[in-house]
C-alpha cells in the first residue's frame, strides 16, 4: 500500500509503498477515507522530544472502512464505517476500563491515518452513523480534544469567552462553548484569515491581536473573560491571557508549547486566577463529538478548508508550517 513515511526531523515526510498491515486478534483494518493533518503531527515532525521514530506513518485523525478483523473482534464487521478514537491503552486496567485509555500507563498515541490502510483495536472504533461521512467522521478526535477542555473549564450559560488562537482546536472550542450556553465567545489571531470561520463555527465575535488587544476584547464580550481557552502555544501567550482574565477567572491551557515560558505569578495570585491544563479527552467525549456532528450539516464541517490526495499530502504537510488561509486539510489517501 501507499503511505507517507516519517524518515527524518525537519524533512518532509515521503510518500511510498510499504507493507500492508495484518491484524492482531483484537485488532482491526481499516481503509482510510479521510485522515485529518493536526498541528501536533507538524510539531512531532520538527521535536526530537515526541520520540518519533524512523518509519512511522503518522496521523491519528481518521475515519474509514473496516476491511479485515483479527480473530478476537466480535463487535465489528466488514465494510462497518467507523471513526477511531487514536488513544490506545491497554484495554484491562482501570482508567482503561473508565473510558479514559488517556491516563493508562501504556498509552500510546495510535498513528497510521496518512496511509491506504490502518490498524485499531476494536475498543478504539466507534461506528458512524448512515448520516455521516467519513470526512466528518476524521473531525470527531480535534472535536473531542476541545470538548475536553471545555468540559475541564467549569463553562456555566451565560459566560463571556475568549479563545486565542483561531486553529482547529480553537475553532472546536469556540463550538461547544456555544453549545454549552457561553453568552459571547471572542476568538482571537494574529490574523483575520479564519474570522469567517470561527463564526461559522458559533464566535460572537473576532479579535485580530495588535496593540489595543485588551481593550477591543472587553469591547467584544461587554466585560473581561470568564473563561479563556489558550490555543496557540507559544511564549508568553499564558501572560497575555493573565492580562486580559477577569479576576478568579480561569485559563485553560490547550496549546503544546514546547519552549520554556515565564509569566509573573503575582499576577496570577492576584487575580486568584485558576489556571487548567487539558490533554487528550476520554471516550464519553468522543462520543459527544460523534454525536455532534450527526447529520452532516452541523458546523463543524466549517473546519475544513482543503482535501489533498496521499501523492499531495507531504506537500501539503510542509505548507502548513506557515500561517496560511488553511484550517483542517484532510487526506483522502484512497
Ligand atoms: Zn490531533
Ligand atoms: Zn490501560
């Protein structure tokens, strides 16, 4: 089969054919039909710290086909479309057994999406519903990491939210803190490039940062935020977002900033603001996210800006390593 293949840090993955993969006894193929690129991939791409290794087809947002079932699975069949949730534990212990294969000590992040075919354990496959398609079905795993901190964040009807950072996952956020009742939700960006997205997707309103940033916010929310989701990821962004919190607001930190980062406590203290971070999501909020997007016309599809074939992929890769118009491109590796 065709895969895009990770050889080396800061090279571009290649695209060649490698062994068809066979299942375990509790494993399962699949045909991949979509397979989201997540920034996260970007980062394990360029970061000696993710461990990545040489050979490893990458992408752990995917939808698709079941085609071959190891001889243990009795829940599945052929041609079941499913989207598979990539956090794979070990299936027995108790986190596991809670539906939070996250905090399992043998998780491991399931890969395999940017590829014809792919394995998953059979716990790992939630099946689609007929009114899905499996490009929203590759949108469920970003959903599911924003339900994940909106649900971490204590979000009431009726709160004032600013999201920073308007990428995938601050999009997802800016939709279920709308669906949970948030009376305003302000995303901002360095850019306006996703403003029509993120409204799209439920904003109330967009903030492009430069200078007046606190102050056109506030205007924005009719007041400081209750709540402020960190989707960027850089230096300095848990500062700023001290800075624009209202006092025992809370921040809940969703970004993967791998650098060092230094924020003055007292201004933290003072405001006794709650600071949350937010990994991953368990399978209850997989669900919801499944669950969200049945009938193919809720907004989450907004995501997406862009399909590339597997030959185009690599490419493609490379390109969203500069801020661009592009949100969620999915893969069609078929
Ligand atoms: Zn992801
Ligand atoms: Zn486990």
């Amino acid at each position: 089969m065709k895969a895009a293949v990770f050889h080396e840090l800061h090279h571009p993955l290649v695209v060649e054919t490698v062994a068809e993969p066979r299942p375990a006894a509790d494993e399962v193929v699949i045909r991949v039909g979509r397979c989201g690129i997540c920034g996260s991939d970007l980062h394990m791409t360029e970061e000696p710290a993710f461990g990545i290794r040489q050979g490893a087809i990458l992408g752990h947002e995917f939808a698709g086909e079941i085609v071959e079932l190891g001889r243990e699975t009795s829940g599945l069949r052929i041609g079941d479309r499913v989207a598979v949730a990539p956090l794979r534990g070990c299936g027995r212990c108790p986190a596991c057994l809670a539906g939070e294969p996250a905090w399992c000590a043998n998780m491991a992040l399931q890969g395999g999406g940017y590829a014809e075919f792919a394995l998953a354990t059979e716990r790992q496959c939630l099946r689609l519903p007929a009114t899905t398609s499996l490009e929203d079905g590759a949108l469920v795993e970003p959903l599911a990491v924003a339900l994940h901190g909106v649900a971490l964040s204590g979000l009431t009807a009726g709160a004032r939210v600013l999201v920073m950072g308007a990428g995938p996952i601050g999009l997802g956020v800016a939709f279920w803190a709308r669906r949970r009742g948030a009376a305003k939700v302000v995303v901002s960006d360095l850019t306006t490039l996703q403003e029509d997205r993120a409204r799209r997707m439920g904003a109330t309103g967009f903030v492009q940062v430069d200078g007046d940033a606190l102050a056109n916010v506030n205007a924005a929310l009719g007041g400081a935020p209750d709540i402020i989701f960190e989707c960027v990821g850089r230096p300095d962004i848990i500062a700023q977002a001290l800075e624009h919190l209202r006092p025992r607001g809370t921040i809940v930190m969703l970004g993967l900033c791998t650098a060092p980062d230094s924020f003055v406590p007292f201004r933290a203290v003072s405001k006794e603001a709650k600071l949350i971070t937010s990994a991953f999501f368990n399978l209850g909020e997989y669900q919801a996210a499944l669950d969200a997007l049945d009938g193919g016309a809720a907004p989450p599809h907004a995501m997406i800006s862009d399909t590339v074939a597997l030959a185009a992929m690599p490419a493609a890769f490379e390109a969203l390593r500069q801020r661009t118009a592009q949100c969620k491109v999915m893969v069609r590796p078929g």
